[in-house]
C-alpha cells in the first residue's frame, strides 16, 4: 500500500530583501544612505512567503543564527497587510504576509535578535497592488449594468478604436 510523500519547504528566492553590507568607510568621508529595503509587490488576495537574509551581519560569526523576531507593519487598520506566521532558518527569517490595500505601500519594521545577543533592526517597504486582474483601460465599452464588454478573445472592446 503506498505512503503519502512527505515534503521539504523552502521558501521562494523570488521574494528576498538581504541586508545591506557592512562596508567600512574610510576616515574623512561622508556615508551615504543606502536606499529602502523593498520586497516585491503582492495582491491583497495572495498570501506568500517573504524572506529577510541577515547573513551579512553574522559573517565570521559561525554559529550566530536568528533566535527571537519581532514584526510591526503600518499602516496597520483592519484590511491591511497581515502576517500569517513567521519562521528562521539560521540567518534567514521568513514571514507569510496575507491581506493589504491596493496601492498602499507597507513598511515591515522588523527586529532581530541573534543567539549570542545582536540585535539587528531594519524597515523593508512591502507594495500591495492588484495584480490578479488586468486594470481596465478608461475607454472600455460598458453595458447598462456597468460590466466590461469584451470580444470573442476576452479583451475590452475599446471605444473610439
């Protein structure tokens, strides 16, 4: 009688923010700030799973992992972005996000803290956007009751065209 496979999950590379390097600057000169972490956008109805890689601030440290995680997300009012769970894996923190308003951009505030004491905290914008469905063009033909026509192919007949 055959068994039920059992399954390995690793998250998706596809949705990874790593955190900015920790370059030396030389005596004398002015640091730049480097630009916002951002994730890549989501639909309100998608719930994937996102990924923070902390690595750069644990080389030469072997043994050092995520030990604690702690997450705000603003705007933060009912339908906005959720997050489902989260979970590490050494130095990658992963988090499955749920919900969130077209056209909002979320900021993740997250917070970690390492087996032997760092603490590293950094923002990560995280775009909420339709994407699973096509935006209709302003000069769709529309019938009486406020629905899209469309041809045989499913595109919006346009008016004008």
């Amino acid at each position: 009688m055959p068994t039920t496979a059992s399954h390995i999950w690793r998250p998706s590379g596809a949705r990874r923010a790593m955190l900015d390097g920790f370059v030396p600057i030389p005596r004398g000169t002015i640091p730049t700030t480097p630009a916002p972490l951002v994730w890549p956008a989501k639909d309100p109805a998608d719930v994937l799973d996102y990924e923070f890689d902390v690595s750069a601030a644990l080389l030469a440290n072997r043994g050092d992992a995520i030990a604690t995680i702690d997450i705000s997300i603003s705007p933060n009012a009912t339908g906005d972005l959720a997050m489902k769970s989260n979970a590490a894996d050494g130095a990658i923190a992963v988090f499955w996000f749920g919900a969130g308003q077209v056209g909002t951009v979320y900021t993740v505030q997250i917070t970690i803290g390492t087996t032997t004491g760092r603490t590293i905290s950094r923002a990560i914008l995280l775009p909420v956007q339709s994407l699973a469905t096509a935006a209709v063009p302003i000069n769709a033909l529309q019938s009486d009751t406020g629905a899209i026509v469309t041809d045989q192919s499913g595109n919006p007949i346009l008016i004008g065209s």
